[in-house]
C-alpha cells in the first residue's frame, strides 16, 4: 500500500475542508511549497496537489504555487483541480509533474479524452 498525502490549495494557501463543503475551510499554512517540502521530508514518496479554485471555477488558478512545488521537491507530484485544457495539462507535464488527474467533466468530451490518451 502507498499512502499519498494531499495538499489542497485555495486563494494560495493549504486549506482543509470539512466534508468538502467549500464554506467550511480551515487554513493551515500560507506556505504550501514548505508543506510540501515537511512532506517530502517525513518520507512521502508522491504528494497529490489540488488546485481548489481551479476544481471550483473549471480552470486553474494556482498554477504558480504548484509549479514551485513541483520545482523545489525531488519527489514526484500529481496534480489535480480544473485540469480541461490540453495547453494546461501540456504546461504541468513540461514542469515534470508526474501525474495529471482529470476530473470527470473534462472526460466527459470523448474526442478531448482520446486526444490526451
């Protein structure tokens, strides 16, 4: 078994939601590259990023953060929130993020799906 922890980013900062209810968020850092750091560091092996605003808006919007993160670990990351755009999925494949999670709206359009396959 691989336990993958997470970090989900809202307005630029790690945040916790209680049953993912968006009006319920907790924050607990505004650093999200040293959270991630703290977890490459307790021997995570992969580290699931979240891009909230992006999952909520269909578009990413903490594009920046997730690419310093990807940049200053050398563990691997999967990233995941509003991901519809070949460009956008191309941009985190070129920063060497290791998996891109797509959700199921962007799926939903069989030529796009094909496409990236």
């Amino acid at each position: 078994m691989q336990i993958i922890p997470a970090i989900d980013i809202r307005k630029g900062k790690c945040v916790r939601l209680i049953m993912g209810d968006i009006r319920d968020e907790t924050v607990y850092s505004k650093e999200p590259v040293e959270v991630a750091k703290l977890w490459q560091v307790k021997g995570a092996r992969l580290i699931h990023v979240v891009d909230l605003d992006g999952a909520l808006t269909g578009k990413p919007k903490n594009t920046d953060i997730i690419l310093k993160i990807a940049k200053a670990l050398r563990i691997n990351i999967e990233v995941g929130g509003g991901l519809r755009d070949e460009e956008e999925i191309k941009r985190y494949v070129r920063a060497d993020v290791r998996r891109v999670v797509l959700s199921t709206s962007a799926v939903s359009d069989e030529a796009f799906f094909k496409h990236i396959l």
